[in-house]
C-alpha cells in the first residue's frame, strides 16, 4: 500500500504508518545490536506506548522495549535512536551482564560511556544543566560572536580581518585545550544539525566536510526515518566539545543561508530561468568558503599553530559509530556554475550569528557523552 492510497481514511493511515512504524524501532534496533552490541541480544518485543513522562522504557519479564507513541511520531528521529540505544543498554546490562544494583547503575554506566550513549533517565531533555557548556569555556565563543558581528562591517577589509581573528581564537583556543589535561577530560558531545533530507545534495556534503576541517568537530551522516512520510532520509550529526558545536551550529546555518542567497543573487544577475545549476553553484560556493579557510589556516601553520585533531573527540566519535561505512556523492552538474559559485563562496565572509546576538548560546539538542 503507498502513503496516497492508506490516506484514504484517517483510521487507515494511522494503522498503516503505525505497523510501519513499530517495524522501523526493530530495524533500528537490529543496526544497534550488531554495530554496538555485537549481535550479542535477541531482538525484543516492540511497543508505541501512550506516555510523554518517558521516552521509552524497558521491560525485563515482558523482553519489551516501549517508544512513546508522541515521540517517535513529532520529535526528530535522531532522538528515537537515542532512546532504543539507550534501552538496549538497559537490555544488555540484564540479559548480558546479568543485571545492576540499581537501573541506572556502574555497570549500565560503564555499559553506556563504552559505547557513547547518554546514561541518563529517558526523558531528560538534552539541553539540561548537566550537558550545558561551562559559562568559562563559552567566554570564548562570546568574544568569537562579538568579533562575527564586527565582520558585518561594509569595510571588506575590515570584516575580513574580523572574520580571520574569530577563526584564530578558536584554533588557538583549541590548541591550549589539548596542553591543559584537565580541561582536554571534559566530555564530548552531540548535535544533530539541519533537517532530514532524503538525498545528502553535493553542497551539503561539502558544508559537512568544511565543519570536520575547519571547526574542531567530527561529522557524519546518520540515516533517519520520516514516520508521517513512511520515508528514510540522512541528517548531520557532529560529535566534539560544547563551544566547538555552538560555533559548528552557528555555521552550518550561516553557510547554508548565504550560498542559497548568494544563488538567488546570480540567477538575478544572469537573467537564469530554471534552477538547473543550483546543486553545481551551491556546491563551488561552499569549496569556496572552505579554500579561502584553508588559505588561514595555512597562514595560521607557519606561525607555528597546527592543528592535528582532538584525540578525545575521535575517541567519543569512534564510541558512537565503531562501523562507520564510507558512501560516494555525486558530483556531476555544470562545470561553470561551479566556478562561479567557487568565486561566490570566497567572498563569503563569517559573521554575526544567525540569531542576531553576540551572547553564546546553548546549541539545541546538545546531549552529553556521559
């Protein structure tokens, strides 16, 4: 049955999607148990449960695993993800591990720290006090803001020197993490960026390389279900430190506005009628961004400033996603409006954030790698 023909009643549709639905939580689930679990569970019993208190819950005697129905069906995917690997941690400590003192004990713990899940009760939203960025270390996003809405400037010269600055502070920044031990332990997190979309265009790839390169995070494309829509699409995930993410954050929106408004400018400009190059000339605009970064990072290297990784962030990564599978985009389009749109992306210039302040903010569905 397609989506078009189970909306021919309301009744039919709810059954249909919900069938489809509780079917999507078991194949999530078998992907979970064998890239973080090593197949070691059977598969559990599946329920969509009538609850906002919880996201889901686990239930020994019964092998169940209940999602809330409210949930899984309005809130982003990526969260129902979170909350079956949460549960099956639950399922491992019992079936596997014969069981914890308590529900959320050492070894649920040292079951969830393995494996980069969050420990915490189902239910805790993900920007609560225990994974908001310490108000110390978001200083620097604070200043990093400030010299962003100075690159606002109508001085080319001018914004480019702020924009340039706002860069080193962070690299430099970063750098000064790795040397001080004790700051260089704070735990990693989460983000998950965007809104799903059902092929990862050549641009938006290109953006996800960007952030890995220039921004002090790890990214990858995590495959999500769309329940309304009965449809799989990809969303951005990036995985690094709480100021790391809201600059990350900060930029992916930043970026993906400006090279689609930077579109609109050229179609105008060049009288175009069709949107046929778009995909060719977002994606030279953001090589573009990304060459002109690179050329200031390279002037930032032979001062002496190197970045080579965060080692605590490749390890919270790999926790996350120990079989990762590595896919090819395409990259076929128009060769000129690639160009130009390469020539577009290098006068992009980094500035105020999108929200309109220069106060840092906590990045939404920023979630701990407790």
């Amino acid at each position: 049955m397609t989506a078009s023909e189970a909306q021919g009643s309301r009744g039919a549709l709810s059954a249909w999607l919900e069938t489809l639905l509780v079917r999507e939580l078991a194949a999530e689930w078998d992907q979970i148990n064998w890239a973080l679990f090593g197949e070691a569970m059977r598969r559990p019993i599946f329920e969509l449960a009538d609850t906002t208190a919880l996201l889901g819950s686990w239930r020994a005697k019964e092998r169940t695993i209940a999602i809330s129905r409210e949930a899984a069906t309005t809130r982003p995917w990526a969260e129902t993800i979170e909350t079956i690997k949460h549960e099956a941690a639950h399922q491992y400590v019992d079936e596997v591990l014969g069981g914890d003192a308590t529900p959320h004990g050492p070894r649920f713990r040292e079951v969830c720290h393995a494996r980069g899940i969050d420990a915490r009760a189902a239910g805790s939203s993900p920007t609560d006090g225990e994974s908001a960025p310490d108000s110390a270390r978001m200083r620097v996003v604070a200043r990093v803001q400030k010299l962003l809405a100075l690159a606002e400037s109508s001085n080319q010269n001018e914004a480019e020197l702020a924009a340039s600055t706002a860069q080193r502070i962070m690299l430099k920044y970063n750098l000064d993490l790795q040397r001080d031990e004790a700051a260089a332990a704070t735990e990693c997190a989460y983000l998950w960026l965007g809104e799903p979309t059902g092929r990862v265009q050549p641009h938006q790839r290109a953006l996800a390389m960007l952030l890995l390169e220039h921004f002090f995070v790890q990214v990858i494309w995590i495959r999500v279900y769309r329940p309304a829509e009965a449809k799989h699409g990809s969303v951005l995930e990036v995985c690094g430190r709480p100021e790391n993410l809201a600059m990350a954050e900060y930029v992916h929106q930043f970026v993906s506005r400006t090279v689609e408004r930077l579109w609109r400018e050229h179609k105008r400009a060049a009288n175009l009628r069709s949107d046929r190059d778009r995909r060719s000339f977002l994606a030279g605009a953001v090589e573009g961004l990304s060459d002109k970064l690179q050329a200031q990072r390279d002037d930032a290297k032979r001062e002496g400033l190197v970045w080579v990784g965060d080692a605590a962030v490749r390890d919270y990564y790999r926790r996350r996603h120990p079989r990762i599978v590595s896919t090819g985009g395409s990259s076929s389009g128009s060769h000129t409006a690639y160009t130009e749109g390469k020539s577009a992306g290098k006068t992009i210039v980094l500035s105020r954030p999108v929200h309109g302040d220069s106060t840092p903010s906590t990045p939404r569905a920023l979630t701990s790698g407790k």
